[in-house]
C-alpha cells in the first residue's frame, strides 16, 4: 500500500540541454510545501512509462516492474505552480536509464516530505553581508530555488553564483540566470547585487574560469574575478554537488578562516548528492 505522503504527479515538460541533462515540470500538489533548497524523493516505475509500450516483448520482460525512488532538489520557487527538476542520466543508473525517457503526460511520484537543511533558513539573524553559492552539474538545482525567492534578494548586499561544469553545453540554465537579478532582484527595494561566474573545467573558453573551485578559491582567483574578497565575518558559503568538490572546497575554505555552519553559526552549509 502507498504511504499518504506519496502521490501522484503528472509531467507537464521537458527540456533536454545535452544527451546527459534534462530538466522537467510536474504537477504541484496543493498541499505540498517546501522550502527553497530542499529536496523530495521521486519514483518512478519503468513498466508505467509511456515509451515501455514501443519496446519489445523481450524488452518489456526484462524491465523493471517496481517503484525506484531517488533524492531530487527543487530548482523551482515554492511559490511557483508547478515543480521543476535537473536531472544527469547515469547510463547504467537504475533510476535516470529510465527517468531519460521520459514525456509529457507520463506518471511519477512524489514523496511530499520535504528534506534537507541547504536552505537560508538554517542561518541564524542578523545576517551577514555575502552570500555565495558554489555549484557542481546538476547541485545548481537547490540555488535556482533560492535566486528564485525574492527573500533571498532582500536579505543580502551580494549574491556570487559560481556553477562549475566539464563543458560549455553543460551549463544548463545560463538564460535563466542571466534574467534572475533583472526579473526578481527588481521587485524588491535595495536588491543584491549578483554576479555569475560561469566555470569550465575541460575546456577553455574566452571569457570563462577554468580550474576546479578549491584551486579557484586557494590561489584568489575567483575572489579577484567577483572583486571580493571571503571575509569569514560577512559571508555565507553554500557548496552543492560532486562529493569530492564539496570536500575539497570546504577544505580550502577552512583554510581561508571560514567554519562550518552549525547550530545556525558559522559560515559554510553543504549538500552532497552521492
Ligand atoms: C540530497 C540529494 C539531492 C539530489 N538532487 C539531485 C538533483 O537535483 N538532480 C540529480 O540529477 N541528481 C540528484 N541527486 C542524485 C540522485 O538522487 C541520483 O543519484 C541520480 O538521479 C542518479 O540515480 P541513478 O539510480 O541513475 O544512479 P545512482 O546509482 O543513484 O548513482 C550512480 C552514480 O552516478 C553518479 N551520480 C549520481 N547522481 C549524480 C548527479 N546528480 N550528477 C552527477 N553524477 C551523479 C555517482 O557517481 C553515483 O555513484 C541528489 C542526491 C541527493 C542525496
Ligand atoms: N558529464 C558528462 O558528459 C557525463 C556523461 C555521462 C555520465 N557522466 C557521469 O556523471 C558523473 C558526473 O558527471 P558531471 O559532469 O555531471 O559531474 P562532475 O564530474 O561532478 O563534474 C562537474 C564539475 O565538477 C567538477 N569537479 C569534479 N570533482 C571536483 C573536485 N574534487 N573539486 C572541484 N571540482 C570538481 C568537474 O571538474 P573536472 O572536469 O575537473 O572533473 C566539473 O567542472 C560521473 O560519474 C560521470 O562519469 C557524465
């Protein structure tokens, strides 16, 4: 039997942004709420899929006919209407081999327990100046909430999206970004000002960063490039990703003087999505 907090959602889109990432909308539930940079589990059961009726008889025998559930942050606002996800397909993942085909007007479900405490909630009052978000591929998710929160530009004097791919064409969402300090920052009074730092990690690219985020952070780089500098009295750091890059980074940011946030103190909140 399904638990209450399981129901059903239907897909409303998809965006394909190379052959290994996708994003999608669902339905929202009218009571689910959630809070920008958490995460829900998502099912889905391969044999309910709209494309498992054009496989083969041997192919459909093969195919799972079970529920697979998986954590997935919410890139959409939680005042949006519908829920919006960024996936990676893992070729041989159990769960995005099948999430990758994907249509419109197929079934997923979702768990409407919210998870996670990568949120700007954690942080105790007053808050400080900065803050800075620091992204691996698809942990860009939980920071599209947050830039999509009009809060979060009230509530500091600066916002430093750093989002680091392998590639050019895996920086999904550039557009989006770029419009983000002109279509919320302009509905409040006194908003952040917002820098993007796109970063290339495999090739290079005119105009782009292109070394991996601790080394960006040890050598001053990337303070140097956003013309700041990390004061451990102003900032907050969010890391989301790779678990070797939040490692890594939390590291070298330890090293520069910061500390991990705790009991609402302390500048550096992590996310790790493997
Ligand atoms: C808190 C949390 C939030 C998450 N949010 C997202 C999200 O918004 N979008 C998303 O795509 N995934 C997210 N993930 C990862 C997601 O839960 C699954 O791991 C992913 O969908 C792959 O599932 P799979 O069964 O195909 O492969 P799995 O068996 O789960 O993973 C196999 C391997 O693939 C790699 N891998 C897994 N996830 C990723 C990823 N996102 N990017 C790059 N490599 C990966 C790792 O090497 C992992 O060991 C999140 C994980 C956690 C813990
Ligand atoms: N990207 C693809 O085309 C692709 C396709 C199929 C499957 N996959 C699989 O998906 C998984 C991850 O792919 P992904 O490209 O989304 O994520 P990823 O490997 O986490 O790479 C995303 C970014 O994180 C950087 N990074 C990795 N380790 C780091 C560290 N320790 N410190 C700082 N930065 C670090 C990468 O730099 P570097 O470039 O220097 O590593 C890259 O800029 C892998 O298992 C991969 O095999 C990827």
């Amino acid at each position: 039997m399904m638990s209450d907090s399981i129901q059903t959602v239907t897909v409303l889109s998809k965006t394909t942004w190379t052959p290994t990432l996708f994003s999608f909308t669902v339905t929202r539930p009218d009571s689910f709420k959630f809070t920008a940079g958490q995460f829900v589990r998502l099912g889905v059961n391969p044999s309910q899929l709209k494309y498992y009726a054009d496989l083969s008889a041997a192919e459909q025998e093969s195919a799972v006919d079970e529920d697979i559930f998986r954590a997935y942050s919410i890139v959409s606002s939680p005042f949006d209407e519908v829920l919006e996800f960024f996936s990676i397909v893992i070729p041989d993942g159990a769960f995005t081999s099948q999430l990758q085909h994907l249509e419109v007007g197929d079934e997923l479900l979702l768990n409407t327990m919210p998870f996670g405490f990568l949120t700007l909630a954690r942080y105790q009052k007053p808050l400080p100046k900065d803050l800075w978000l620091l992204a691996t591929g698809t942990g860009l998710a939980p920071f599209l909430s947050m830039l999509q929160d009009l809060k979060t530009w009230e509530d500091y004097d600066d916002i430093i999206l750093a989002y680091s791919a392998r590639t050019q064409d895996e920086l999904a969402y550039v557009e989006l970004i770029e419009r983000l300090a002109e279509d919320f920052g302009s509905l409040v009074d006194n908003p952040a000002k917002f820098t993007f730092v796109p970063i290339v990690t495999r090739t290079q690219v005119e105009g782009m960063l292109n070394e991996r985020l601790p080394k960006l952070l040890l050598d001053g780089t990337l303070q140097q490039h956003v013309g700041k500098a990390l004061d451990p009295d102003s900032t907050h750091i969010m890391l989301c990703g790779n678990p070797d890059m939040v490692n890594d980074t939390k590291e070298a940011l330890k090293s520069l003087g910061l500390t991990m946030n705790r009991r609402g103190e302390g500048n550096i909140a992590v996310e790790n999505y493997w």
